[in-house]
DNA sequence: TTGTAGGCGTTATCAT
DNA sequence: ATGATAACGCCTACAA
C-alpha cells in the first residue's frame, strides 16, 4: 500500500487507505457480484466518490485479458447508413456495458495497417463494415489469425474466419423483385454500386436471374463506382439521357438508398421526369431520408436493432465459430414505387 | 524471462528469446527515435514478423500513462453533418497516431456516465460534439476535474475548463446576413435548432441583432426542438402554410444544413412554392447533400480538415489552457440563395 | 466476508 | 547500444 501515486490519478490503494479497508475490498466494491458487505461497499463507495477514483480499464484488461472494447473499421463515410448503423451500433453496445474504437480505413491498402492496429489494443474484437474487406483482405488478415473474433456485419461472407451478421440478401431482393413484378413494372433497370471480390451472390445477381427466370429477359443495369447520390445521379442520367422514350426503363431497382436518392435527382432534374409517373425507384436501407416528403422512397429496411443485439450476444458468448446469422427485415412502401 | 504465456498473445519476451536479445531492446526496436543498431532491429523485427508479435498498447500505456486514445461523445445522430465531422475526425486522427473511442452519449442524462467511462478508460482526452453538453453539465463534469483535456469541437464555449475548438459563429453569421442583405432580400425569416442553455451568443441572436440595427425590424424565427429535417419540415410548413403571400418571408436562414434542407423540402412539397423564386433558403455546414441538383443549398462551410488537425495539435500540446481557437469558413454560394 | 501473492506486458530510469 | 530494476493498477486464485 502506498501513497498518493505520481501520475495524478486517484488508485484503489488511496481508497482503500481512506476506507479503512483493503485495496482488494475496494475493487469488489465495484463489482456487481462481489461476496462484500453492503457496509464495506458503502464505505467504499463514499471514500471512492470523495476521492474521485474511478477504476482503471486498462488495468482491468491488462490483468484479465477482456478488455469489453471492440474496434469498429468502416469505409464510405459517403454512404448516410453508415450513421444510421454507427447510431444503432454505439447506442446498443453502450447500453449493454461495451466500448467501441472508430477506426476509419482510409482506403483499401489502409485495411492491414488498421487491423493491425485494433491487435495492438487488444481488442476484444474486430468489427468490419465497409466494402474494402473483400475475401483477399480477410485472407491477409487471418493468415495471421491474432483476432479473438473477426466479425463482418451488414454484409454477407463465406469466409470461414469471419463471422458475419447481415440481413439475407437474396430473401430481401426476391422480396422486392416480386414487388416489382407484382406492381406491373416491366422494364426494371438495375443500379448497382461498386463491384467487389466477394464471393457471395450480389443483390444484382439475384436480382437479374429472378427477372430471367420470370420473363425470359435480362433487364439492364450499370454499376456506380461508389454509394454515392451525386455520383449515382451523374452516372444514370448519362445513362438514360438519350434513349428514347420507349426503351426507358418503367421502374430503376437500387441496391442501395445512397444510389436510389441519386436516381430520383436524376430522373426529376436532370431528365426532367417525374418519379414514379415516368420512372419509379426502389432502395435498400431506409436511411432517414427516404422520409423526406421530397422522396418518399420505398426501400427495404435491414432489423438493425436486432443485428446490432445479436452482435453483442456474439460478443459475449464463448464460441467464436459457427455464429453466423442473416435477418430479415422489411419492405417498406412509400410512394416512390 | 519467460516462456509462452498463458493469454495465446506473444509478448516482448517471447520476440527477445527469439531474437536472443533482450526485451527492452525488442520494445526499441518499435519505437521511431530509439537509440538502436539497425542490425538488432532488424533481428528483432524478423522475429516478431515469424511470431506474429504487436505491442500491446494497453500495457503501454499502463505504464506511460498517456495512451494516444481520446474519447468521443456525440449526441444528435440525425445531423448528417455529424457524419462528415466524424469522417474528417476519424481521417486526421488515425493518420497521426491517434485512435479514438466513439460514444453515444443517449441522452442529456447519459452525458455524466458517458464522461465518466472516458475516465475510466484513460483517455488522453475527451472530445464533446453535441448539443446536450451545456454549461450545466460541463459544471459538474468538472467539477471532479479528472479529465487531462476536454474538448469542445465545432462549437464555442465561455467554459474555463475546457477547450473550445470552433468556427467564428459571429463572423459567419455577419458573413451571411450581408449576403442576404446584398442580395436584396427584405424579409428573412430565421430557422434556429434547439435552444440550449449555453452561454454564447447564438447565430440566431447574431442575425436578428445585424437585422435589427441594418433595417430596424426585427424578423420572426421559430426554433426547431432537434436538427432533424423531417421535423423542420413539418414546423415550416404549419408555420408558414397560412399566411398571405404578402407576410411571407422571401428568404429563410437557417441554423444549419439539416434544418435548411427540411425548409426546401416544405417549401416546395407542402406550401407548393418554387426556391429560390418565392422564397429562398440558406444553411449552415454544407454537408454532401447541398451539393445534390436537387437542393443546390447556398450555406457556410467550415474548415473542418484545419480544425480537426489543430485538435491534434492540442492533443500533443503540453499546454491545456489558452488553447481555444476560431476559424474562418466561407461562404458556398449555389442557387438556393 | 476479507486479506494476500503473483502475474498481466509494457515503460522510465539508471547502469553497464 | 544494451541490460536490468521497479513501477503502472488491477484481477485470479487461494488462504484466513
């Protein structure tokens, strides 16, 4: 036991001193199952609050090996999801006693470094959003294999390292092909954002081969190098700007809200042409946006709440293979389509 | 010197026996300026590339007691600014050393344990972006006084313990009320966010000030309970839905984008009513959807890259007083104003 | 219920 | 340039 330490900070040992008790007394007074008496913990506790001492986490991780920290990677901060997914993300980690580091990998040779960097504070895991984690990346990074959980959410992967939690892609674009089909359209267009490597089956993909299989036709798409509405608006107005009227597509299928929003600009203040009277539009995400009384877009929305809820039973639990899962969430129809 | 440990991590030891030199000279060989022969490092990197070997920093900063970390607590995730300053935060911060904790600070009651985990984190500061962290909760947040630095980003503060990094509202505001002023706008109608209890003459308080002593009217404004454009919306148009044209304001300044965007969207889908022909709008931070052909929002951007790198500076000033500072933006004019 | 050793993986500081 | 000692503040496991 000593005195008033160098660095500033109050220590359990100040409070022990001060509580008249142990430092070991002090540190179950902060535990909830501690075996303590309700008198020794309110000792403590005064003493503690006088004092000002909080526990140190680092120290807590250091000894125990669990740091309840977890490093979050993302990409494409140009995608609005992405704060719809970092608020539900924080908000339910938080409430269920988790930290989360923000790590924002730059561009796609960044990914090593920054999951090098999540090792370096030992994290508790490793949470990656974003497109740059395509399967050469995961193979580079668990060659490895220093990660207690390498988790993937809102997006699909085969990779066996991985854990991934997302919404199951090809039940939520059949969902939304029949809609399509099932409204009239017949000339569907799909909007399709960056290519990547992965292996999974693209929204795209299934949604094409349901469209082949239906009416023996493959509609045309064109992809869009990043999610984003400007570049989406350029790229489907150049797109449609000099087809005539009668190969217009009737409805554009997005795979995403950021490159739907894009086409409605598009179609309304470039083409010069109403939505859906002329073309509708179709999302996936429903970003706040889709509210707004000058979109309205019907788009499918993920049960982020519950992914979210679940990643953190993934946290928590002892097994980290095998804990896969994929939701299924909601069409939600404005009047956009 | 010992052997394996029992955690499964490799630690300097395991490099050192590996390398047949000694632990400290493995951590040396990890740091930029250490005093080192490049054969020993050398020896000492190969062996930690075979093993697979990272410092851990937790330990690190147990024993240095700073840990290059800092916290960041945002309340209002419907902004969408708050998503570019997170970009921009996350981009300076990580490409100079520096990690960060996100926290979702849920609502105003949260803010004193939200601050309180920071501390117990260690963090080597803590960053408040936000609306809920008034000067009442700055108070008693420092009144325990254990925070190394804390931080106010992107809003101004009288708080003596704390650092205010932020834009010049006053100047900004003038900036703007002169361009509606030169632009022969006559009657502006001010769309302010949630009142807080700060101490700092508000935007809205500068522009009604210039208006009143420019031209002698004071000009009507109603304040927006949260920067959410949906809401905005919905107060503009009851706001403004019934009045004769000729009380009608021919410009609307709002405190920021977000509010500014739920004008447009009013204007044009509930009152029917062209922008800029009948009446114009102006905003505050140019997030990326001022730029869509949709809204083409004039408003006043911040230099969030310099501000976000003179955060930095702070972060590795010795100093913590005397460190607040104002930046200049500029105004981006598009066709909404 | 409460106290005690020993260890977690670094760094500061001094010694060689 | 390299090695060694003593923290840093907590936790696990065990003893009293």
């Amino acid at each position: 036991m000593k005195s008033s330490p160098s660095t500033g900070y109050v220590t359990a040992d100040d409070v022990a001193t001060a509580a008249g008790v142990s430092r070991w007394t002090v540190n179950r007074a902060f535990k909830k199952d501690a075996s303590i008496s309700a008198a020794a913990r309110a000792k403590v506790l005064l003493a503690a609050e006088t004092l000002g001492y909080v526990p140190d986490l680092r120290a807590a991780s250091l000894a125990s090996d669990h740091s309840n920290l977890v490093a979050i990677l993302i990409d494409d901060f140009a995608n609005p999801h992405k704060l719809v997914m970092l608020e539900r993300l924080t908000r339910v980690l938080r409430g269920r006693g988790w930290d989360m580091m923000l790590v924002n990998t730059l561009d796609r040779d960044d990914a090593e470094p920054a999951l090098m960097n999540a090792r370096r504070r030992r994290v508790d895991a490793t949470i990656l959003i974003g497109i740059q984690f395509d399967d050469e990346v995961l193979e580079a990074a668990h060659k490895a294999q220093h990660f207690k959980k390498l988790i993937i959410f809102a997006r699909s992967s085969e990779n066996k390292d991985t854990i991934s939690i997302s919404v199951d892609d090809r039940a939520a674009t059949l969902e939304i092909a029949e809609y399509v089909r099932d409204r009239g359209y017949k000339t569907p267009f799909y909007l399709a954002g960056p290519r990547t490597n992965s292996a999974h089956l693209s929204r795209k993909e299934t949604f094409l081969d349901f469209w082949a299989k239906e009416f023996g036709v493959t509609c045309d798409s064109v992809a869009v190098p990043a999610y984003d509405s400007i570049l989406a608006a350029d790229i489907i107005s150049e797109t449609l700007s000099n087809k005539p009227e009668n190969e217009r597509p009737d409805i554009i299928v997005c795979e995403n809200d950021a490159l739907a929003l894009g086409a409605i600009d598009a179609i309304r203040h470039r083409l010069g042409l109403r939505v859906p009277d002329d073309i509708a539009v179709i999302g996936f995400d429903d970003v706040p946006q889709c509210e707004s009384p000058n979109y309205r877009l019907t788009t499918y929305r993920q049960p982020l709440m519950d992914m979210a809820n679940y990643l953190v039973d993934v946290l928590e639990s002892a097994e980290n293979s095998q804990l896969d899962k994929t939701f299924i969430g909601r069409l939600v129809v404005r009047e956009s389509a």
